[in-house]
C-alpha cells in the first residue's frame, strides 16, 4: 500500500517552470548552406524537429497551438512560446507526421502549412482523414503503413513501427501510429514519434540504421502507461539497439503531460546515457546543432528540482520478449 501510494505521488510542485524557460529563436542562416553530407537538427520543443538532412529540410509533428487539446482554453498549456513564427519557416521538402495525437498533429499549423505554403503531407495510415474533414485536397498528402517507405528528393523515408495509440475527439485508434526512419545518400536518421518500449528497435537498426541520428520521446512516461510510453533509461537503450550514433532526447520541455516534474526526464536521461557512454545532445529549445556536434552539453534547465530517479519510479513495460 504504501509502495503503491508512493508510486502516484504526485509532486506538487516543478510540473511546469517556475521562470521562463530560456529558448533560442533560429535565425534564417541557421538553415543555409544545406547540402549533401550536412545533418542538422533544430529541436523546437517537445517533439516538433526541424531535420537538415543531406541536402533535403522536414518539419516534424510540428506544434504551435498554446495548447494540445480538443478545446482552446481548456487543456495543457505551452511553457514557452515556438521558438520561431510558421512565417519564417525555412522551406519545408515534406511535413512528416507520427501520429494523430494533439501535442504531434496541430490542426491549426496543419491548416497553416496547408493554406500558407506549397508543403506536402507524409503520414501514417488513415490520418489523412483528418486532412479531408479539415478541407485539404487530397493531393497535399500521401499515406503509408510501417515498412513502407518513400522518396523524398535523395532521402528514403520509411515508417517503422512504434507501440503506443492514436486518436482524437474521443476516437481511439482508428489511425497508424509510426516512427520514421530517414537514409540519405551519406546521412540518416530516425524519429520515434511516441512509443513505449517495444521488441522491434533492433529490427528497425538492421533494416534502416544504423543512425548518425535518432531522436527519442523520453518525457511524459509513468509506470502506469508503460505500454504507451517509454521512461528515460529506455529511451536510451532504445538508442543503442537502434545501432544509433548521436542521440536527441524530446518529448519534454514544452507541456506537462504526466506526473513527473518537468525536468525530471532529462536529468534522468543523463545518468543513463553517461551510464552507457553514449553520445548525446542536450540543445536548448531553437538551438540548432550540426553534427557530428563536439559542442560540450550545457544545462539551460533550472537544477534545483527534486525529480525522482530509476531506482524509485522506474518504468518498466509489459510484455517485452527481452
Ligand atoms: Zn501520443
Ligand atoms: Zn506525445
């Protein structure tokens, strides 16, 4: 009982920042001299990612509605404004979405993207449902279920799998959920979307990686969505079976979507990656990196929250062969 109890503490404090967070606004040369050879990455907090890669630009499920909700003033709120306006967006090669969630698939950038510019749409299987309610013609957008893969200039991008849900407006599940893995003719990359820890990483490695790149949902976990979410030490082991190089942890920063204070997922994300002795980046939301990146890692977050470690609120997902 008390285990339990101690388990859904909910901390009262540190679920959202206290100051402002402190974000980078991109300038338009931060996205030039984009060629073949070159990988860039400009985390935009939470999962939204700006992706340079061997000559090509993504935008991924980019976000920039004040909140991730079915309704406009009800539901989680930004900690911090999009580093960047969607008008001075650098051009955009092709807008890639996981899933239809609403911190991943904001029907108001989408609407903006849509209106505003030439960008097509790559999706996973049936959110293109969303696209035809919402008014955009059919043309903008093409669908695809996992291992299927498409050309974008000279980047194959293929959807690969993910374990976690979909749906919104009360539907659940009636949409593919993905990850994306991107291969160049020099680069490559994966996105994970969401997922909780699953048995296909190392697949995804064989078949698509390795990875100079992969970016990995490491906030909003609890062990009582364990088959929705990954917590911190699994994103990091998720890196490593991916056969991936650099490492990007997202999914936090941006909205409180769980019961862990909000820097909990990055400070738990760095014992475990120095644990592992694998490479990461800890960029401060707008910052672009290019890499390989020999930048030391600065800590822009406020260190004096109390966040729980593995050894107490560890998250463990069901059902896993290993
Ligand atoms: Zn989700
Ligand atoms: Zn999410």
């Amino acid at each position: 009982m008390l285990k339990a109890s101690a388990k859904f503490a909910i901390p009262q404090k540190g679920r959202r920042p206290q100051k402002a967070v402190n974000i980078i606004r991109p300038q338009a040369s931060d996205f030039l001299e984009n060629k073949e050879g070159e990988l860039r990455v400009t985390w935009l907090g939470h999962s939204s990612i700006i992706l340079q890669i061997d000559g090509s630009t993504f935008l991924f499920d980019p976000v920039w509605s004040e909140r991730v909700s079915f309704l406009k003033r009800i539901g989680p709120k930004r900690f911090h404004e999009p580093p960047l306006p969607l008008t001075e967006l650098p051009k955009i090669d092709a807008v890639v979405i996981s899933h239809d969630h609403y911190d991943h698939f904001d029907h108001d950038t989408i609407l903006f993207l849509a209106n505003h510019t030439e960008v097509n749409f790559i999706l996973p299987l049936g959110v293109g449902a969303h696209f035809d309610r919402w008014g955009i013609n059919n043309s903008r957008y093409q669908e695809f279920d996992w291992w299927e893969s498409v050309k974008v200039n000279s980047i194959t991008l293929t959807v690969t799998p993910a374990r976690h849900s979909s749906g919104r407006n009360g539907k659940t599940d009636k949409t593919l959920w993905a990850s994306w893995s991107l291969k160049g003719p020099q680069r490559s990359a994966f996105f994970g979307g969401d997922s909780a820890m699953h048995d296909d990483f190392e697949e995804i490695g064989e078949r698509c990686g390795p990875f100079d790149l992969t970016m990995i949902e490491c906030g909003a976990y609890n062990d009582a969505w364990s088959f929705f979410h990954m917590g911190p030490e699994q994103s990091v082991e998720a890196h490593i079976q991916l056969s991936g190089q650099t490492y990007l942890p997202i999914h936090w920063g941006t909205f409180d979507l769980a019961l862990h204070v909000w820097t909990e997922p990055i400070e738990r994300v760095i014992v475990a990656a120095e644990e592992k002795k694998i490479d990461y980046i800890t960029p401060k939301i707008g910052q672009t990196t290019r890499l390989p990146c020999s930048d030391e890692n600065q800590q822009w977050w406020p260190n004096d929250i109390q966040w729980s470690d593995a050894e107490h609120t560890p998250i463990t997902s069901p059902n896993l062969k290993s």
